[in-house]
C-alpha cells in the first residue's frame, strides 16, 4: 500500500457501541474495510456499558460516557467534551491523526474544534438532514435550528463533504449552498449476503395468523412523516380491490404509529396489517426473505438502505421518488409521493413481477456498485486529496 493513513472517525454511533439506525453499520463496516486495506482507522463514539478502548476486526474503538441530562443538543455537547478528552488520549498513544472524518451533526463541534486548535482538516459525510427527518420542513424551535446549524458549519469548514446519494447532494446544496467542487458522492454499502438466508415464507407467515401463499408487502422503518408510514397504511384498500389476499407487516416503531393504526381501523384493513412494532434483527431478516415485496414509501430519503437490504434478499421493491437507486423497470418500481400511485405500484409489481425479477436485478448490484471494498477506494481517494 501507497500510503498507510491514520483516520479519526467520529460518529455518535456505531454496531460495536449504542446502535440507534443506519448510520452505525456505514460507519463500523466502511472502518471495517478501510482497516483491511491496511489503514489505521480509530472510531470515537459512545459507550453503554462496554470497554473504553477495544479493537474489533482491525478497527480500534473509543468509547466514552457523556452527560444524559438536557436535550439532545446539549447531550451532544457533552459527547464532544468527552471525544476530544479520549482523542487526545489517543493522540499520545497512537501518534498524530491524518485527518478526521465526522459522521452527520452530533460530532461537528468537536472536528471544528480540533481544525482550529491542531490544523487537523476534516471530512463530512452527510447522512441525513435536520430538514428531511422533518418531513422537508423547516423546524422553527430552537433545537431543529441549532442541529441546522451545525450541519451548515460542518459543511463550511469540511475540507470536502460526501454525500451518499444524488438526492442528498441536491439536498445539503439547496439546504446550505455547498459548491459542486467541495461534494463528493459515494455510496453506502453492505456485506453480500448479510440479508440473504434460508427461511419458510410460510411458516413464519402461519407464526403471524397470516396463510402460508397470502403475497406479504413489508414496510421497515422509523414510523415517522419522513418515511411515509401513513402513506403506506393508506395504499392497502387499493392493494386488497386487486389481491384480497394481501397483507401487510409493518416493521419499525415511532411517534407515528398510533396514527398509522387508527388510519388502519378507519379504512377497516386493521385485520390486513400486523404492527409487529421493533423487532430484533433476526426478525427482520426473517421477514425481509419471507415477504414478497418491499415497499418503501418515503417522503425523504438520503439514500435507502432499506433497499440494499431488500436486493440482498433478491426481492422487488416498490419505492417513492424520494429514492435515487432505483433503475425504474429494471431493478424496482418507482412511484409518486401519494398512496394511489404506491398502490398501483405494488399492483404492477404483483401482476408482471411475481418471480422476483426485479430484485434480482438488483441483487448483482451488491458486489459491485454497493461494493464495500470499492467504497473504501473511493473514501480513501478523497483523504488523499486532502494531504
């Protein structure tokens, strides 16, 4: 190797600490592969019961405790304190940071704070913003504008910024006037066959009071307005007025899950759904192999790994244009922001695509575009750019 390099992440999560969605397997598996090309990455993150200091398939690991107390603003205040304590710890031991690399809002503070003390230059990742968790809607409370905030200064003072999809490039530009020079795009990621299992479709469907050939179409997801749970209940009359037999099994918990039920009895398709609520991750796996369609209704989607996971398992997908991945035709199905086209698209799906042919499409995508080794090369092109 070229040029071996040593790499601070900063993430407020990650599968080897507090797991809370999808940023923790980019971050743990993108340092996983970077480890492997022979760099030397060091993840800061929080701790929860666990050693302060690990090291797990090549990467080492950081963990520190912070305040609980206050909001979420204040709480990530107080992880900063805690990571730039721990990285100057690590500074002693291990000898100076190539460059840092920070995960979405929480961390930025701190990043911005080592560039000004040490002349440390740091990358940004965005993985989501303060506005699109929101529905696409500017927050107007305090909390919502400093999170804003700090997405704006990471991207300001970031030696370069990555963005994982096209539709969060145009996002994070619209939102904070990045320059197209400053903007990289790559991907997310996953380990082939990290979905894929064997599994009975119809058992597990008789273990949920649904019959074993009954079509399931499977939503997972935070049950929040940015990704469209109650777009999704309110396709289902559609979907039944051309499969009768359909059902309809919701993954995932939220603020919005007692309005998505009370939408389910309203339209009496209460006995279609099964609200299964957080399941652990075997579940899902279960579920994502057994069912016959995924359907992700988003109203903002960064990137979707829903969807990696969902051609994994070499199934079809049905998802709005919030979502980027998708080649429409080809390897999934895409449709409007709004119920009746949701549901006519799980209606095509389930008259032309019954063999599973779009995930399949999909699915040869995983060792290549979605490649984590490949992601890794890329990752490692831009720190370079940088030195």
């Amino acid at each position: 190797m070229e040029n071996k390099l040593r790499i601070a992440m900063f993430s407020w999560e990650s599968l080897n600490s507090i797991t809370v969605g999808g940023l923790a397997p980019h971050v743990t598996e993108l340092s996983e592969a970077l480890a492997l090309q022979g760099h030397d990455i060091h993840i800061f993150t929080r701790n929860k019961d666990m050693l302060p200091y690990e090291v797990i398939k090549g990467v080492h690991y950081h963990r520190v405790y912070h305040a609980l107390d206050g909001g979420i603003v204040q709480q990530m205040d107080s992880m900063c304190d805690s990571m730039y304590s721990a990285f100057t710890e690590a500074t002693g031991k291990f000898g100076k940071f190539d460059l840092t690399h920070v995960h979405d809002w929480h961390p930025v503070n701190l990043v911005c704070r080592l560039k000004e003390e040490s002349g440390i230059p740091f990358i940004m990742t965005y993985h989501s913003t303060e506005w699109g968790r929101n529905g696409n809607k500017h927050g107007n409370w305090w909390e919502a504008m400093e999170i804003s905030h700090r997405e704006w200064r990471g991207g300001y003072e970031s030696a370069k910024v990555i963005a994982t999809s096209t539709k969060l490039k145009e996002e994070i530009q619209y939102l904070y006037q990045i320059p197209d020079y400053k903007i990289a795009i790559i991907p997310n990621g996953i380990q082939g066959e990290k979905i894929k299992m064997d599994v009975d479709p119809g058992k597990l469907k008789e273990e949920y009071g649904i019959h074993p050939y009954a079509p399931v179409v499977l939503f997972v997801g935070r049950m929040n307005c940015q990704k469209g749970p109650d777009l999704f209940v309110q396709t289902i009359p559609a979907v039944l007025a051309n499969r009768w037999d359909a059902k309809f099994v919701i993954i995932g918990e939220g603020e919005m899950r007692p309005e998505c039920e009370r939408l389910a009895h309203e339209l009496n398709v209460m006995d279609s759904c099964r609200f299964l609520g957080y399941v652990d991750e075997s579940v899902k796996k279960k579920w994502m192999n057994a069912c016959n369609l995924v359907c992700v209704p988003s109203r903002n989607e960064p990137f979707g790994i829903i969807l990696l996971e969902a051609w994994d398992a070499g199934k079809n997908i049905v998802a709005t244009d919030a979502i980027s991945l998708i080649d429409n035709f080809r390897d999934g199905v895409i449709v409007y922001q709004n119920p009746e086209s949701i549901a006519w698209g799980i209606n095509h799906v389930f008259n032309n695509y019954a063999d599973d042919e779009l995930g399949k499409e999909g699915q040869k995508l995983i060792g290549t575009r979605y490649n984590w080794d490949n992601i890794a090369e890329s990752t490692v092109d831009v720190y370079n750019e940088q030195l």
